[in-house]
C-alpha cells in the first residue's frame, strides 16, 4: 500500500514571532501553532550559509521540538 505524503509551509501551520536567539547559521523564533495555540521554539537555519560552509543540506534536517 503507498502512502501518501503531503508538504505545507511552515507559514501554514505556524505563526511566527519574536527572535529567541541566533547563531552563526540560524536563529530561534518563538511560534505558535494556529490550530491548537500551543507555543514553541523555531529554529530556522540559513543553509545558504551553511552551503558555503561545505555542509551537506541532509544536517539541516527540520525538526519541531515541544516545550
């Protein structure tokens, strides 16, 4: 049986706020998720930089992380 996968921006799901911190290669956001209000921690990595860096696009894997 195949399964489907489906794709949404994260700008769909999740409101955006203030900055919580930042890096060399990203920063940390607080968002809030529309459906539900619960509150979390973003942590939105810049891969162009790390491109430049030699990294491979696989160690940017996103993860969404509960308080």
């Amino acid at each position: 049986m195949a399964t489907l996968v489906t794709s949404t921006r994260f700008t769909d799901e999740y409101q955006l706020y203030e900055e919580l911190g930042k890096g060399a290669f990203s920063v940390v956001r607080r968002c809030v998720k529309k459906s539900t209000g619960q509150e979390y921690a973003a942590k939105i990595i810049n891969t162009k930089k790390l491109s430049a860096r030699g990294w491979n696009d696989d160690h940017g894997s996103g993860r969404i992380c509960g308080a």
